[in-house]
C-alpha cells in the first residue's frame, strides 16, 4: 500500500543532520552574520539553500517520494498558482507608471 | 450496524469507503488540499515581503539588524527537530510501538512550547522598545532607514500568522496524545497522525523561508 510504506529510521536521521547542515550553511553565508557578500546572488543563494531544505521536508517527511502522485501533482500546482500571483504582481510593478506619493 | 456506533473499530473504515485504504487515501488527498490554500494564503505575505523589500532595501536591511538571528537559528533548528520527532511518532505507530509514539508526540509538544518561548521573548523585547508595526512604531534610539514600522509590519504579520499556525498544530498534537495513550494508532490506522504531520510539516516549511527572508537580510 503506497501510503504505508515504512520508511528506515535511518534515512530519516540523515534527513534530519542534512537540514541542520543546511541551516548552518544558511548562517555561515549570511552577509549580516559572516560578511560573506556576493552581491545579488547572496539572496539567491539564501533562497536557493531553503529551497533544497523545503525539498527535503516534502520528500522525505511529507513522503512525497514514496507517495501516491497525486499529492506531487497538488504541492505542483499550488507553486504554479504562486508562480502566478508573483508573476501578475510583478508584471504590474514593472509596467506602473510613477505615482507621485503625496504621504 | 457496528460501523454506524463504532466506526473506527480496528482496522475498519467507514461505511462510505470501499476499504481502510481508500479510506486514508481520501483523507490525505483533502489535507494536502487544505495545505495548498495555506501556501496560498502565506504567498499573499511573501509576495507583499518581496515588494516592500524591494521597494525600500534600506528600511529592511536596518530593520533585521532589530532581530537577533541566534533567535532565529535555534528556532529553525527547534523546528526541524520537531519534525523528525513527528514523524518518528508515525514511524512508531507504523510499527505498533504505541509507548514511543506518545513519547514522540511529547517531545514534538515541547519543541512547540520552546519555539513558541523563544518567539515570545522576542515579541516582548521589541515591545518594551518601541519596535512596533506601522504608526504604532515608536523607537527612540537612532534610526537611519525611514519607515521602520513598514518592516516591523511586515515581521508581525509574517510571524504572527506563522506562530498562530504553530499553536493550532501544537492543539492539534495534544488530540493526537490523548488518542495515542488511547492506543487507537497502529500499523493500520494512524491517519489524523499522519494528517496533522503534514499541517506540522508545513509549518516547519514556511519557518524555513522566513527564517532567511526576515533575519539575514542583506
């Protein structure tokens, strides 16, 4: 049965060690913490570190490795409609015509 | 019939479902449902955060030198750990080890009343400063970035919404405790074990974005 499969207790200690890794590094590369500066892609690097962690909490805790697909083709879809709202936003911000602020 | 008055007798399912699995199945397929309005309704957030951080650099790179990333760090370490606990809860349970699954259960709890002592500290040192959202801001130290308040908006709502998230989870893993000491979850049925794991695992999710997006900014 595909959503009770045992996962080894193992893979999900290295898990574990492998977000609190990747949490340490999210520090160590940190400009306020470390004064580590890549300019832009400190952010990028930041986000890209969360991204791999959050990947990790899906597949392994939330199973969507050995899951049902059903439930990758869900997690799939809301990052499209996230994508969207970013997207729709942006396009806005970037086409706006100056607002002079009065406040 | 006996699945009308016990409808959870072991290893059964409700008179609806063709079978136990069916039955799981059905339940995750709607939490993963609900887990996806949640992200939507954090993005509103994240969108808002990505904006204002782009529109005022200065104002939020001052405003997380407010923010004590030590804080932030061992509550993502908290956080990650009571998701590894959670799910050794299941894993127990998988396994018919009610005792360790409860034992789980406890420790998740506490992880949640220690992330939710640490934010407290934190709300309380910012108050007593002034550190406050929007018009409330009244800091009196020097401050070089104007409209502080508009990141201290940003962080309040952020992890207020987050933190609310946590306690409903840490609610919901209290229901969970009193079922496991029940002995009702064993290898073949844990599903609000597994249900309220994912909400958990979720929130663990959203910390993991904030954490680098509100404290180390650059």
């Amino acid at each position: 049965m595909s959503g009770h499969h045992i996962i080894p207790f193992s893979v999900y200690r290295n898990v574990l060690l492998a977000l609190l890794a990747l949490t340490i590094l999210t520090v160590a590369v940190a400009k306020p913490v470390s004064g580590f500066d890549a300019g832009v892609f400190n952010f990028l690097i930041a986000m890209g570190i969360a991204s791999v962690k959050a990947g990790l909490v899906m597949a392994f805790f939330m199973q969507l490795k050995y899951d049902n697909k059903l439930y990758l083709a869900i997690i799939v879809s809301t990052v499209l409609f996230l994508a969207l709202l970013f997207g729709i936003v942006m396009i806005d911000w970037a086409s706006r015509a100056p607002v002079m602020s009065t406040l | 019939m006996s699945t009308v008055n016990k409808p959870r007798s072991e290893g059964g399912h409700a008179f609806h479902f063709d079978n136990a699995e069916h039955e799981f199945e059905t339940s995750k397929f709607g939490i993963w449902l609900f887990l996806c309005t949640e992200v939507l309704m954090f993005g509103g957030l994240f969108v808002a955060y990505f904006l204002f951080e782009h529109k005022f650099p200065e104002t939020f790179i001052e405003g997380a030198t407010y923010l004590d990333w030590k804080f932030g760090a061992v509550n993502t370490a908290v956080l990650l750990l009571s998701s590894f606990t959670m799910v050794l809860s299941i894993y127990y349970a998988q396994n018919n080890k009610t005792k360790q699954c409860v034992n789980m259960l406890f420790i998740t709890l506490g992880c949640g009343f220690i992330f939710m002592g640490i934010k407290y500290l934190e709300y309380m040192h910012k108050i007593e400063l002034g550190l406050l959202p929007g018009e409330m801001f009244s800091f009196t130290g020097e401050v070089g970035a104007s409209n502080l308040g508009l990141y201290f908006s940003t962080y309040y709502m952020m992890t207020g919404l987050h933190g609310s998230h946590v306690l409903v989870g840490m609610g919901l893993i209290v229901w969970c405790i009193v079922r496991a000491r029940r002995g009702e979850y064993n290898s073949k049925y844990f599903t609000t074990l597994e249900c309220v794991g994912l909400f958990w695992h979720l929130v663990d999710l959203i910390w993991i974005y904030l954490f680098p997006l509100l404290y180390l900014v650059d």
